[in-house]
C-alpha cells in the first residue's frame, strides 16, 4: 500500500518519536517552529519537507539543503531499512526522528533469448562500461540549488508498462541486478516530453547499455534518466520546461524492443518513479 503522508515535527524540544507511512505521532509545540515531511514512507518513495529558517537538517550523512522557501527533499532507495533518521539542529539543541519505511514487494521478471553480449559483456567493453558509469556517477552526485522537484511530475510517455521498479531480472536464467526504473513500451519513435523543468545534464547517443541517453537535474539532488532512445532532441546544460519533448522512443543499447526506461535518484538513492505521480 502506497500512502501520501503529512508529518508535523515541531521543535525545539529534544526527542526521538516514531512516524510510520501512515500516521503521525508525537507531536511536540513551540509556537512558530513547524517543520513538515510530505511523500510517501515507502522504499523508493520521496519526501519534500518545509523548515523554517536557521534550521540544519542532516540525513544519511548529508547536509540537507534549503532553499530561499526553506523547502528540502529527501528520498529512501529500493532496499532501504525499515527506519530512517532524520537529524535537526536548531538554537544548538539536537532533535532526532525516526522514520518508520514501509517495505515494497517486488516482482521477478525473467527475459530470454537475448544475445550472449548484452548478458555478460565481453571484456573488450569493460572500460567503456566503467568510463560511461563514471559520468552518470557525477550526474548523480549534483546538489543544484534550482527548485524545480517541486513541481508535480507527469508521465513522460503514455504507453505499456512492461517493466516496473524494484523487479529482479532474470535474464537467460542468470540473476541481475534489480530494475530501478520503469519500462514504458511505444512505437519507435513516439515522443517523450520532461516531466517536469529541467536542465539538461548527459545527452549521449550511445551507451552501452541505455544507448541514447538523456540525464535532467530537478535540483536539491534529484535526477532523472530516459534510456533506449532513438533520437536525442535536446543538449546539455539547457534549460527546459515540463511538457517540452527532449527524445523520441527506440531501442538501442540493450533493450529488446521500442521502449523508455525512465528512473529517478536523489543522489545514490534509487526511487520509484510511480510514487511521484500525482494520483
């Protein structure tokens, strides 16, 4: 059960309270101090959060960036554990909050058929394969200070979902790594558009495995990623707007037909792009 969720946490006072995916808890008082969380508590479910000025908050390790509106984000990755720590430091004083993650159950998804090549690479490729992870690498450590995650994602493209976030593939009977997006089928050459303002941060035609390429920053951490594409229609470090078409569907790199393979991180946390979709 996937469940939009509000926390209030109101400080100063020192503590350490629960707040599950589905209800809220604890709820201490100082007139206007209110921090607020809103997002799903799930694996692979974002959080957008609202401070108040002079807060610092500090999650997995990282100092958690705010913006002029005092609004921040973070996000829990496909295997993340059943409690995350959320640290606050105001007027000197700690406040700590554990959050309580709903875990998801994931499918397994077996493909056959598919060359030698695309299921265990030939060494002769290795380094193209480390250079090109090197890059995405980068690309996912971005801290912009541009606030477009606020935004309310659409689907970059209308079509099949054929595979969704989280599965386990099979592929010719060998265990894979899980799947961190979700793959939307269409015909070669059907339109993807931004789901929400962007700039433009990879625009590679051809990577060993997602071919053409495109990578967008969202700001405060979040990128996202359109794969398999036939045709690349926007370039790097551009600026565009939600709806704007950046890429047509295809199929190159390792893929087995038409499709788009879209995922989103904040940072090296893998999220599921479903969840970020206002119902």
């Amino acid at each position: 059960m996937n469940l939009f969720v509000k926390l209030i946490i109101l400080l100063p006072v020192l503590f350490f309270t629960n707040v599950s995916n589905s209800e809220v808890r604890n709820i201490f008082i100082e007139k206007n101090k209110i921090i607020t969380l809103s997002g799903n508590f799930i694996q692979g479910g974002l959080i957008k959060g609202k401070a108040f000025p002079h807060a610092n908050i500090k999650f997995l390790d990282k100092n958690i960036f705010l913006d002029e509106k005092n609004r921040f984000v973070f996000g829990f990755g496909r295997d993340f554990e059943n409690k995350a720590i959320i640290s606050i430091t105001y007027k000197k004083k700690l406040i700590t909050k554990s959050l309580s993650i709903e875990k998801q159950n994931y499918k397994i998804q077996r493909i056959e058929g598919l060359p030698k090549r695309m299921v265990t690479p030939p060494e002769s490729v290795y380094k193209r394969i480390i250079s090109e992870n090197k890059e995405i690498a980068k690309v996912r450590k971005l801290n912009s200070n541009v606030s477009f995650i606020f935004q309310n994602f659409v689907w970059p493209l209308k079509g099949i979902i054929t595979g969704v976030f989280g599965s386990q593939r099979v592929l010719n009977g060998k265990p894979k790594r899980p799947h961190y997006g979700i793959d939307i089928a269409a015909k070669e050459g059907t339109e993807i558009i931004a789901p929400l303002d962007s700039i433009v941060r990879m625009a590679e035609k051809d990577l060993y495995y997602t071919g053409g390429t495109i990578m967008l920053d969202h700001g405060h951490g979040v990128t996202s990623v359109y794969s398999h594409l036939s045709k690349i229609l926007v370039k790097v470090n551009e600026n565009i707007k939600k709806g704007d078409i950046i890429g047509l569907v295809g199929s190159t790199g390792r893929s087995t037909g038409p499709h788009l393979d879209w995922r989103i991180n904040w940072f090296e946390q893998r999220l599921d792009p479903s969840l970020l979709i206002k119902k």
